[in-house]
C-alpha cells in the first residue's frame, strides 16, 4: 500500500507495515481466543458493513492498536477503499475545528462516513479532561450512532472494558458504552503484554 495513501489514512508510521497474517500467533497468545482468525475473517468480510464494531480493551502495551491497524490494512488491501484511523481527540478538533490549528484536520463528515474506522485509545485521561468529559462523550456518541444508522463498522480501542468496575461505563459514558455494546460484534481482553 502506498505510504504516502496511508499517511491521509492517519495510519501512524510505525503500524504502516502491519497486516493481520502477520498477527495470527500473537492475536492467540494475547486474547487467549481460540477461534479469533474465524471471528476476524467474518468481520472484516461481512459484520463490518452491518454498522458493527470489534472492542479491543487491556492494559498498554497489550497490542491492542497494533492488532486493530493490522485488521485496517488487511481490510483496505481486501476492499480497495479508503478509511481512518483515529483518536477521540481528532474526532473533536474535526468537529469543532481551532483557526489556531497548525495541521488541517479532516472534515468531520468524511471520518463519518469512511467505509471503515479504527477508532483508537477510547477515553484516555490523558487528552480528555474531566471537565470536558460530557462534550467529548456527546461527539464520539453521535459518530458511533450516524455510523450505525448508516451500516459502517469498525475496530475501537481502549483501556477500559465496556462494563464493570474500570470501564467505559462507569469512567466516562454510559451512552457511548450503551452503543458500542449494541452494535459489537465481539469485546476481546487483549490480557498478554506483547514483550512478555
């Protein structure tokens, strides 16, 4: 695939090279799935395009974004389309675009109707105040909602499990986690940290 086509992607450089035959081992070893390359090859053929997200949740360093952008450039090489990769905070600036911005951000619009999304590192405190958490809740929430209403799927990461005591749920959005719940096609643990 070309570099320069995945960089309009938002494929960060150092995931450019990733596909998901190179990840059959590791994706055993981290989710401890056995039947995790039949679920894959289901979704990236066919639940995708039922509005249908795979969740990817664990600790850093578990593999999770490496797995999911692995799953993106598989399913642009397959369908010949374009798609994005993509953080909580880009889609927000893409909404509500900053004048003061030094790179241009794509149009919101067009990350909502890519045929295919990763939507990357859900909830991170680190770029998501608590102040800010309802606004940011109501943009991601309005995303995974025009995407589900439009059958466009995807793969999102993050640390937190949708449900539970260290959640989505219970640490930013009952709502957002309320939609992801309805529309997954699978909520995996990735539990192995990959230098183990």
């Amino acid at each position: 695939m070309n570099k320069d086509l995945q960089k309009v992607f938002g494929i960060p450089v150092h995931y450019q090279d990733y596909r998901l035959k190179d990840f059959k081992k590791v994706a055993e070893k981290v989710t401890s799935i056995k039947n995790i390359s039949e679920v894959l090859k289901q979704f990236i053929d066919v639940d995708y395009q039922d509005g249908k997200y795979l969740y990817f949740w664990g600790k850093d360093t578990t593999c999770k974004t490496a797995f999911a952008t692995a799953i993106l450039n598989t399913w642009i090489i397959r369908h010949k389309k374009y798609s994005y990769f993509v953080t909580p905070d880009i889609l927000i600036k893409a909404k509500y675009p900053d004048d003061n911005d030094i790179y241009p951000i794509i149009e919101f619009n067009r990350l909502a109707d890519a045929p295919f999304i990763v939507l990357d590192d859900l909830y991170n405190d680190s770029y998501i105040s608590e102040k800010s958490k309802n606004f940011a809740a109501n943009i991601i929430d309005e995303f995974l909602q025009y995407r589900k209403n439009n059958n466009l799927g995807g793969v999102i990461t993050s640390k937190f499990s949708l449900i539970g005591d260290n959640s989505i749920n219970n640490n930013f959005s009952r709502r957002v986690a309320s939609t992801i719940l309805r529309n997954s096609s699978g909520s995996f643990e990735f539990k192995v940290d990959i230098n183990d």
